[in-house]
C-alpha cells in the first residue's frame, strides 16, 4: 500500500520585490517565540505523529493516534488489567474503552494535555510498556478537532472534554455503575488533516497483531472479535496463509522474549519484530539479535559453520520482547536502538533453538536439507554471477543508463544517506528530465531499456542471465544480498498510461519475486506525477485526478488544461518540483505471503483468459 507525501499543487508568481521584503524583516527579541507543548504539536506534527498523509497508508497519523491510544489500553493487559479491549468507528470519530485500573481521577487532565505527565515512568507502576516519552495521549488530544477522556476507578468517575487540546469542560461524580477502565474518544482535527477517510482494512490489520502478541487478550472493533491463543505461533500461521511451511514452526516463548520461525520454498528473509507489543517495522538491535541467534543456533546443533544466507534464505521468522525503558530511533517507535540487550538475546535465542531441534528430529532434518540446499544452489550461482561480472565488463565500464549520485545508502554517518534515492524510470526522455531536474547529491537515475523481462515463475539465474534485470542489481548494489542496497528509496517512475502500469507491474514482479525484503523493509516506492495542468495567467496547478482537474478548472475559470500522456512530456523545470522536497511518493507494502502469491500469479502468471474475464466482467460492472 502507499505511503503519500503531498507536493504544492499551485504555482503562482512570486513579484520582484519578495526577496527584498524579506531581508527587512528584523531578527531580534521580539521574533522569538515560545509555543505551548500542546500548540507546537499541532505546528509540528511529524515529530509527534510522522507523516500526516490522508488514510489511504497504514502509516499515516490517524492510525498513528490510534494505536498511541490503543496502546495505552494494551499496557493496562500486560499489567494484568482487564482482558478485553472495545474499540469503535463512527464516520470519523473513534472510541477505545479498555477495562483496565482506570486513570487516577486526579490526574485525569493533566495526563491527556500535560507533556511528560503520566504513570509510564514509575516502573513499578508500568514494567513493560510502549509510551514512555509521555507525549502519545497528548499529541492525539492536541491534533483532535474534538477529545473526550473519562476514568472509572470504584465507583466514581472524572470526564473531560477537548477542543484542538485546549480543556472545553470536565467534570465528576460518584456511584458510577461502570467498571474500571479508561474510555477515550477522539476525532482527527480536519484543520490538520485536511481531507481523509479511515480505512477498516488497516485498522483490524493492525488490532490483528494486538491479539497476536497478547494472547488471552480479546480486542472488539465495531463488534469483530480479535483473539489468539497461541501467540506469535498464530501470527505466522495467518502470514503463510494458503502456504504451506517446510516443517512445524519452531515457538518459544519465555517470561520476556517469544519467538517462532519456520523455512518456505520463497526467496530472501521476512520477519516480523516487536517490543513491549509495537510493531517495529523497521526492526533493530532485537531484529539483528533474533537473526544471529538463529544462525548461531543451527550452526551448533549441526557442528557446522553454514553461512547466514544459506541458514536464513526462505525463512519467515517473529520476535517479541519485553523490554523496561526500550529506546526507539523516533517518536513513531519503528525500529529499537537499545545495544545493551543484544547479547543476551542472541544466547537466548541460540540456546532455544539448540534445544527444540534437539527434541524435534524430523523437523530438525527438514531444516538441515533446507540449509544444504540453499548452500548448493548459492555455490551453483556463483558461477552464474561470475560469468555475468565478465561479461559487463566487456559492455561498459560503467553501468549502462545509470547516472549516479553523491551520497548513498551506505555513507553511514553523511548528510543525505538517508534520503538517498533511486529512479527506475521509462525511457530516455522522462530519463533526461528527471536528470536535469534532480538533486545530484541524493537523487540518481536509470534508465529502462524496453520492457523488463516477465520474471514470474523463472529461477533466480534469471536475473543474472538476463542483461536488464542484472543492471538493475548492479545499480542497486544487490548483487550479493539486499544488504548491499545503495539508496534507501527505490522509486519506480513510469507514464500513467497501460504500457507504465505494466512496466511498474514487471518491475514489483521483479523485487517482490527475488528481492522480496526490500519491499517489506519499505525501500520500494512509487512516484507519483500529475496527470493534468490547469492554468490561467495568473495561476497554475497540477492535478493527480480527473476530480482535481475538474475543480482546478472550476476555480480558475477558462483555464488552459494540458494532458500530460507521459513522463517525458513534463519539462525538466516542472519535474524539479514533482521529485523535490514536495514529491508524492506511494510506498509499496506487502500482505501476507499468501496474498503476494495469488496477486503476482493472476496478473503476471499464464492465465490470460482469467484475466480476460477479469476485466471484461469489471468493465460491464462500470457501465452499469
């Protein structure tokens, strides 16, 4: 699924004098200002929540104060308080009511507005939890165009009402009737958000892996009961799906880390992490260590020194721990940072897994045979990947339609090795723009050469055989692993017509059958650009719809309107501002295992009359 970032839909003539109006502004005391914590979060928002986006990605801020809100329910279970979790949608406003020991009445407004206010620094209190900067609560308050807290503890009860953060009225009372527990309810601010639509699909997602780390735990939303019983064993059952793992997983599951994995006939590595219940989706030092300990662990049961691609290759793994104070790289908690708990983990690991292969023969053999097969088929490539290293050095010194950046992916540590980027793009027209309107420091381009090869259902000696898709790895750096990625973002940049829809498809085929971690480590993108331009002379806006056309012309009154067919018809001029700071960027997400499969299959495999039908039957549907 996509992840969105907004670029300026309107361009409108600066006047001479701008530059010199803004030299006179005074720099002195009276243009220092100090905000109040709840109207800086409202003014700097990605701090708090990451990205704003519109609810058509699963990590935009609506889900973000979702699960801060959520979570806080999720804490109150792991400290043994209340077993069931009630969450509600109507329209646009959410409700989550958890039955745990309630907020101290008294502290019932300062812990929804006052930053760094909270139970979660007493870890007598909190002993695993995920909000620990105090801010969670109060940053949905703050983006809410309206909030509502109220606390039952024994029979007595405090509510309190919000604006955008500020306290609208509270108030209190005795011989309440409900149980104990904390029910919130909030609406995004559309001040904020601007437009957006929640999508249920990303919400049961996301309660899904609640009731997967928590099990005994029943988490409702809009009466569909979320439970599991055993643990991460079930998270990786509803993963592989329809596909069938090579032996019965191997689960632990101890007093602070629970893990289980298992091999598959797929290409690459996929796993899933989380702390104190956060999903970390881009992983960490916990991801790192359950990966060694695995290695480390199969390596000894067997007395052998496999290689960690050859152990880890078709593997689908989970990890869950437990952790006091955890430290996370952002307020979004994505990935862990805490170094100290990486040995004990990869011991911990190690140890368990000697022990479940020891007491689990078969399984024990089916993985071995696994790890040998891997091995032979990695030493049958090696040749294969030699012969292709030579004969790219006869072609060309350097690799054919690249032109590269400064900065990469793998300059740890220098400016811009974060937003260092990478565009698969159509041709050498819309190339030879996005060329001229790039940042040469962090953005680079490739060039396609036609149509990439199908690559569905074809064995990995595929891609080294076959000249494009071979360029392709050299460019990314991926010829020997995914761990040799050159740009952080891969973004796919193809005309909005049939031939770019099939090309892109040829290209996600072509990640998603041999590169599949890349994807699910969130490094493919696609590059969003505007179909239309609307202007007048006073006034020019850029339109990703027929919708926004429409209203553009609307606004603009007897504007010219230009269709742009492809890439190469936007000029370098323009493009500078759809792959600058603004750019829209649609982030390529995966489901399950399963769902990937039957997805590339149906549209990449030889079933041309199901597809036939397939759109046949959807076009009768529209006219209809």
């Amino acid at each position: 699924m996509p992840q969105k970032k907004k670029s300026p839909r309107t361009t409108t003539p600066k006047s001479k004098g701008a530059a010199k109006s803004k030299d006179k502004v005074a720099y002195d005391e009276k243009a220092i200002q100090t905000l109040d914590p709840m109207e800086h979060i409202r003014l700097r928002t990605g701090m708090y929540i990451g990205r704003l986006g519109d609810g058509t990605n699963p990590d935009d801020g609506i889900y973000v104060m979702l699960k801060e809100i959520v979570d806080n329910a999720i804490d109150e279970f792991i400290m043994g308080s209340g077993k069931r979790i009630d969450i509600e949608r109507t329209e646009e406003r959410v409700t989550v009511r958890d039955f745990g020991r309630g907020i101290p009445l008294g502290k019932v407004v300062d812990c929804v507005s006052q930053i760094n206010t909270g139970g979660k620094y007493n870890d007598d209190v909190f002993q695993f939890s995920v909000g620990l900067n105090g801010v969670g609560t109060k940053a949905v308050n703050a983006l809410s165009s309206a909030f509502e807290v109220t606390s039952w503890r024994d029979g007595a009860f405090k509510r309190a009402r919000f604006e955008q953060g500020k306290l609208a009225d509270e108030e209190k009372g005795k011989g309440a009737s409900e149980p104990n527990g904390t029910r919130v309810s909030f609406a995004p601010d559309p001040e904020v958000f601007d437009r957006f639509t929640w999508r249920d699909e990303y919400i049961r997602d996301r309660l899904r892996y609640y009731a997967f780390l928590n099990a005994g735990l029943t988490v409702t939303y809009n009466g569909e009961d979320y439970h599991c019983t055993r643990g991460l064993q079930d998270l990786l059952a509803h993963e592989l799906g329809d596909d069938r793992p090579l032996y019965e997983p191997i689960h632990v599951k101890g007093d602070t880390l629970e893990f289980a994995f298992t091999h598959t006939s797929h290409y690459g590595e996929r796993y899933y992490s989380f702390v104190n219940g956060q999903h970390t989706s881009d992983g960490g030092t916990h991801h790192s260590a359950f990966r060694e300990g695995i290695l480390k662990g199969v390596n000894a049961f067997a007395k052998k020194s496999f290689a960690g691609e050859d152990v880890r290759d078709g593997l689908v793994g989970a990890v869950a721990i437990k952790l006091q104070d955890p430290v996370f790289e952002s307020q979004t908690k994505n990935k862990l940072g805490s170094t100290e708990i990486r040995g004990g983990i990869v011991q911990e690991v190690r140890d368990a897994v000697v022990l479940w292969l020891h007491k689990h023969e078969e399984a024990a053999n089916t993985l071995l045979e696994k790890v040998k097969q891997n091995e032979q088929v990695r030493k049958e490539l090696a040749a294969i990947k030699k012969d292709a290293r030579e004969r790219a050095k006869k072609t060309a010194i350097r690799i054919p339609k690249l032109t590269d950046c400064k900065v990469h992916r793998t300059d740890k540590g220098k400016l811009g090795a974060e937003d260092s980027t990478i565009f698969i793009t159509e041709g050498d027209s819309a190339g030879g723009a996005m060329v001229q309107a790039r940042d040469v420091h962090t953005q680079a381009i490739f060039c396609l050469r036609g149509k990439p090869l199908n690559c569905f259902a074809l064995e990995r000696d595929v891609v080294y055989k076959n000249e494009e898709l071979y360029n392709i790895m050299r460019a990314l750096g991926i010829e020997d692993g995914i761990d040799g990625l050159r740009y952080n973002r891969v973004v796919i940049a193809t005309d909005a017509d049939v031939d770019g829809m099939h090309i892109r498809n040829l290209l996600l085929t072509y990640f998603l059958r041999y590169f599949e971690p890349l994807v699910a480590r969130g490094h493919i993108y696609i590059l969003e650009t505007p179909l239309f331009r609307v202007r007048n002379k006073g006034e020019t806006r850029y339109c990703y719809s027929e919708a926004e056309r429409d209203e553009a012309m609307e606004a603009l009154r007897s504007p010219e309107v230009t269709r742009f067919k492809g890439l190469g018809e936007i000029s370098p001029k323009e493009f500078g501002q759809f792959v600058g700071e603004g750019m829209r960027l649609l982030r390529v997400k995966v489901g399950s295992q399963t769902e990937v499969a039957r997805c590339l299959k149906f549209l990449m495999g030889k079933n041309t009359p199901d597809r036939r039908a397939f759109i046949e039957e959807n076009l009768i549907a529209d006219i209809d």
